[in-house]
C-alpha cells in the first residue's frame, strides 16, 4: 500500500479484516433493520464506534437509512473524536485515500484544500493513523453508498462553534453526507448508564450542547448540534442500547445510540 493511502488500523479488531466475512456481517446487519419506503433520507447521522459486536446493530440503524441515497451521495464529510493522539482543532490527513478491507476510498481533495484557511483545520496525520473513531464506519458507508469521497476530519480540542463553521464550508447539497462519531456514557452500571444515556438523547433531540462525560465525541456532535440549530433540522433517535444489551456484561457498560437528522425544505436559511 502506498504512502499516499492511510491503511486500515482497526481491521481484525473491531471488525473483521476478511473482505467476504466483513461484507457478509455488515449487510447483515443493515438487513437487520426494518426500514419502509417512505423513510425521508437523512443529511447528517450520529453513529457509534466501537467494535461491531457491541455497537454494530446500532450503527446500522442509522446506515440503513441512506438505502435511498445510493448513488446521490458522493462526499461523506466523517468527524470522530481522537482517542490517542491530541491535536489542537480538526486535524485532516495528508494522504489521498483511506483503505478498509472492502477498498479504497478516495479523499475529496478538493474539499480538504477549501478548508485550509481555517485556523482551527491543520494538517496531522498522527492522528488519523491509529484512529478508529472514523476507520470504523467506513465498511458501512461503502456498502451502503458504493462509490463516494471521504472528508476525514479528527476532532480534539475545538469549541462547538469551530466544527460548525467547519460543516457549514461544507455543508453542500444532496450529494453531501455528515456524519459524526459518538459513542455515550463509558464505564457505568448498566441502569445508572440507561438513564444518564437517555437524559442525553433527550438533549441531543432537543439540540442542547451535551458534555465529555455524555459523550466521548461530544466536540463534533455539539458543532453539529449548532449548524443543525441554525439551519432547522429535525433530529430522530434510530436506536437506543449499550453494551449490556448487545455482547458486554452489565457492571461496567458502554452507551451507544444512533440519531438520524432531516433538513426542512421550507426552512428559511
């Protein structure tokens, strides 16, 4: 793999690295969802990160919903938070391409360099290069996208109002999908966690900032939070679980939940 393609860090750990394996488990679990017709497709998501067998069937609540936007999609701007290397802002790579098992998917250069006067965007590929907080919802995206370019975008220490200047440069239309990286509470007993973890779903319906302590990626979910505001979005929660729930035991859980976010036609922006 060449130096100019970030590859996949996380491939075997928090999903399988077999492409065949890998595709079977994430159509699966986008199969696992009951979705109609007349479901209105969503231009920005909030998904879970952690390995598929603890927060993949509520990731894919979320992926199943952009089944109507294949081929109409065509740029993913993806934000996660850094869970090993700091950075001051949003950190973009300097590669062209990341890699996951089931290929390549190509960064929108173009993108990247419109953000470059920014003073909160800097150029750090420490920070992606271990990074699984954006590996992760890579397999979902291109089974259910096909073929689209990626806007990887590390958050650290940032305010809210930074990340929302950041989506609103790229906001675009109908062939732009936001999505932002989250999971909820970490480490609780499994009822202090379901009610601490509904509390913030309620917050995030609500678009009210919500703290670290909520959510580990609560910088890029709060910028979303306020471009959404602004731009009069309506927020659905997809699903609501935690690691008790799914493949963990219940004295020290993990909270996980997928919000889906509508634009109003009629908004006046």
């Amino acid at each position: 793999m060449s130096a100019t393609t970030r590859p996949a860090a996380v491939a075997g750990l928090f999903y399988p690295a077999d492409a065949a394996l890998l595709a079977g488990q994430v159509q699966a679990l986008l199969e696992g969802v009951q979705t109609t017709e007349e479901m209105r497709a969503p231009k920005a998501l909030i998904v879970p990160h952690a390995g598929y067998v603890y927060s993949g069937a509520i990731a894919a609540s979320a992926y199943a919903r952009l089944r109507s936007l294949r081929g109409k999609v065509r740029r993913v701007v993806l934000l996660g938070p850094v869970h090993r290397v700091p950075v001051r802002g949003l950190a973009v790579p300097s590669v062209q391409a990341f890699a996951s098992p089931l290929g390549e998917v190509p960064l929108d250069i173009t993108a990247l360099a419109a953000l470059a006067d920014l003073l909160q965007v800097v150029a750090e590929n420490r920070c992606h290069a271990q990074e699984h907080s954006l590996e992760v919802h890579l397999p979902f995206l291109q089974s259910a996208l096909g073929e689209f370019q990626l806007v990887p975008l590390a958050v650290g220490d940032a305010s809210a109002a930074q990340v929302a200047e950041v989506l609103e440069r790229l906001w675009g239309g109908e062939e732009t999908l936001i999505v932002v990286s989250s999971d909820l509470s970490h480490y609780l007993p499994y009822a202090i966690a379901q009610q601490l973890d509904a509390a913030t779903a309620q917050a995030v319906l609500d678009m009210r900032t919500v703290s670290h302590e909520q959510a580990c990626g609560a910088t890029p979910v709060n910028g979303l939070l306020l471009a959404a505001r602004h731009r009069g979005l309506q927020a659905e929660l997809l699903d609501l679980r935690n690691s008790g729930d799914t493949a963990g035991d219940k004295s020290r859980v993990v909270g996980y939940a997928a919000f889906a976010f509508y634009e109003d036609e009629n908004h006046d922006r």
